[in-house]
C-alpha cells in the first residue's frame, strides 16, 4: 500500500525508504534495548511526514500518508513503553 501514495510534494517517497529500514532494524532487534535506539529515529522520521504543510484534507494520498505515519509511530511508542516496562 505504501508505495501507491502518490504524495503531491514527494516527501513521503523521501521518507518513507528511511521509515521501512528503521520499521526492519526494530523487527530485527532482539530486545527492547536494541530496539529503542531504533524506535527513537523511527519517531523523528515519522514527525516529519505528520508535521506536513502541505497537508490537505481533501487529498486521499494526504490521508493515508498521514494515517500511514500514525501507525508508525504507534509502533515507535509501543517499543518505548515495552522497553520502560522491561526496566521496572
């Protein structure tokens, strides 16, 4: 699905290869140690995608960019808190 978003701008093209490498090295990680690192530039990665000028509503590969990168992070976040619970 990803690679049908036609963004109007090209960012999500520019950004998405690096999300796919770091969404790989946080699968690839055995623990959560390994994978925070990873999740922490997944965040960065994923903000510049949601943080989007251009951003139109209306524009349906605008949508699923945006929900796209939601979803991404969501994992970022979830990596965060399974690493904090592991510390506990």
């Amino acid at each position: 699905m990803a690679e049908k978003i036609q963004c109007p701008i090209d960012l999500f093209s520019r950004q998405e290869e690096e999300i796919a490498h770091l969404t790989r090295a946080i699968n690839q990680a055995r623990t959560t140690d390994q994978k925070a690192p990873w999740a922490q530039a997944l965040f960065e990665a994923v903000d510049v995608l949601l943080a989007c000028e251009q951003y139109d509503q209306a524009c349906i590969d605008c949508r699923l960019c945006y929900n796209f990168a939601g979803l991404r992070r969501k994992t970022a976040t979830l990596v965060v808190k399974a690493m904090r619970l592991n510390r506990q």
